[in-house]
C-alpha cells in the first residue's frame, strides 16, 4: 500500500503533485502559471535528501493511487500533503495511509487541513477522532480559520488498533 518515494520517481511525485494542487484549487485559490500552464508546487528535495522528510506513494493492485508527504521534526509529526487520485478514493486509501503513517511514526501529531476546504475537515476530523478513540485537540489559526488537529500517538491506550 506505501512505498517510499526514491529521487528516480520524483518527477512522477511532481507530475501528482500538479493535479493535487488542481484539486485543491477547487476550495483554496492557487494560481497557475500562464506561460507554463503548471502550477508553482514547493521544493520536494528535502523529501529525497533528509531523512527526517519522507514521501510515500499510495498504491492499490501496484498502480500509484496517490502519495503523502510526512515531517518528523524533534517536537511534532506533520503529514505535510495527502493525495488520492479520484478514481481510487471509493478504496478509502488515503485513511488506510494515513493509519499506517500514524503507526509507523509514534509521536506528537499536528494535522493542517487544507485552507478553506470542507471535505479536507470533515476527512481530517473523521480519520483523526476513528484513530485516536476521539482523544484529540482541535483548533482554528490564521486568516483562513484553517484547521488544526494535535494528537500524540506514543501511548498505546490512545490510537488505533
């Protein structure tokens, strides 16, 4: 279901990357760049160079479905982006990524979900309260309102079996 991302398929990761940033755009203003037509998507090399960024592929019957994109800093871990191609989310593999990523990766949690989208809230929300038995904080920042979920997942008795 995950497979790390190696720098030979980055420009497979920039490729999903243009369409997630098209999805997104649906709820969430991003511009696109007129004389490319591609939208202007962060500097993945840090998910190639450092080991404490890492990208995974989602993956279903070995085809790539999507990816997600993962920061373990000393005080939290982040799941920067996630991303599920349409045609596989009836699977429900973005929250079956997301619970391994969340096991395989003990810790203090922060979860930003995408400014200015309900559907991104209401998958956090759901996936974050079904993991952690709802033993999780939730709290609004910014000009946007963009939500925020914290959970820490270190002891046992508190996520997802």
């Amino acid at each position: 279901m995950l497979e790390k991302i190696t720098k030979d398929k980055q420009i497979l990761l920039e490729r999903l990357m243009q369409v997630y940033y098209h999805d997104i755009s649906a709820d969430f203003p991003l511009d696109i760049n007129n004389e490319t037509m591609l939208y202007e998507i962060d500097d993945l090399s840090k998910y190639f160079e450092n080991k404490n960024n890492i990208g995974y592929f989602i993956k279903y019957e070995d085809k790539i479905a999507g990816f997600v994109l993962v920061d373990l800093y000393e005080d939290k871990n982040v799941i920067d982006q996630i991303f599920v191609l349409n045609n596989y989310k009836k699977h429900s593999l973005a929250k079956l990524a997301v619970f391994k990523i969340f096991d395989m990766y003990k810790g203090y949690w922060e979860i930003k979900a995408v400014p200015c989208s309900k559907r991104a809230e209401m998958f956090w929300t759901k996936v974050i309260s079904e993991y952690t038995d709802n033993n999780y904080e939730e709290n609004r920042i910014g000009k946007y309102s963009r939500l925020i979920l914290n959970f820490n997942n270190t002891v046992s008795n508190t996520c997802h079996k």
